[in-house]
C-alpha cells in the first residue's frame, strides 16, 4: 500500500504504517506526497521519477516506489489515452443494462468481453454501463448481442458514439 512517510512502511504486526493509515484490503489512504505525485503524472505521464523527486520532496527512490505502490495497489494506470475512433476502429458506445438480479456476477461477465474497455455498476434505471468499441459493422452487432445474451431477460440500451468532444482524466485529487 502506499507509505504514510517517506521511509515508513508496513507494520507487519498490525498492517498500519507508523502515521496509522488504515491498510486493510481495497483501503488505501493516500498522504499529500501520494496525491502530488498523482495530480504531477496527470499533467504528464512520462514525468520522470527524477524530474518528480524535487515536486514532491522526496527521493528519486521514494518516488519510484510510491509509484509502484500506486500501479500495484490499481490506484493509478499509467497509460496513452486515445481516441478508438482515429485508431481504425468505426464503432463506440455505451451499453445500459436495465435491473438485473446479479449485478456484480453479469459485471463480471460483461468484464471478460474483449471488446469491453468500460464496466461500471450504477444506482438507477440501469444496473450496469459499459463501453465497447468494435472495428466494423458486424463486430459491434456481435458486441451488442454477446452482452444481450448475457444480460437476458433484462434490457440492454445501446448508445454510439457520434464524436468524442472531451475526454480528459486530469481531474486531479481530493
């Protein structure tokens, strides 16, 4: 998980580091070194531990093994964002799917389709969104149907992409 201090880490015994911070399974909590290293590779994602080190305040070391942490630990990717539609493929959208009984089992199904870059489970008239993308045709039809299928009885909206007109992920952080 990610350290409370620079040199801080784990205390085996009681999972913790020395500033307390709660290190539980899916529980990270981030300090300020964290969340600027984060907000730094926002800007930049090819920022190097070296150009980030004195940002930050810390070792080049320190730094490359927060960023390990926070690749490890799945609170950040480090990765080119692009736009499937300039990249050959015709076809994007988003699939809603009405009430299901089991929403986290059919997310988990939906997650396994290649095509499928997006899962997302939501309060309201859908239970679940995702995001497919498809190079043709005949491949988003069969996009489209595989989740139907899985998604049976329940109803599946499909809403393509026309135009990307924002797709930013610089949001910083809290």
């Amino acid at each position: 998980m990610i350290h409370g201090t620079e040199t801080g880490g784990p205390d085996e015994a009681d999972g913790t580091d020395p500033s307390g911070t709660d290190r539980g399974p899916g529980r990270s909590r981030l300090d300020a070194a964290d969340k600027r290293i984060i907000a730094l590779l926002q800007g930049n994602g090819r920022t190097s531990y070296t150009e980030l080190a004195p940002q930050v305040g810390l070792s080049e070391a320190s730094v490359r093994k927060r960023v390990q942490d926070l690749r490890r630990d799945q609170v950040i990717q480090i990765v080119a964002v692009t736009d499937p539609l300039q990249l050959g493929f015709s076809h994007e959208g988003m699939l809603a799917v009405h009430s299901v009984a089991d929403p986290e089992g059919l997310a988990d199904l939906l997650s396994d389709i290649e095509e499928v870059s997006f899962v997302v489970l939501v309060a309201g008239r859908y239970s679940i969104l995702l995001e497919a993308v498809a190079t043709d045709d005949n491949a988003f039809v069969n996009v489209i149907q595989r989740v139907r299928q899985l998604a049976h009885p329940a109803r599946v909206d499909v809403l393509p992409y026309l135009m990307t007109r924002k797709q930013d992920y610089a949001w910083g952080v809290r």
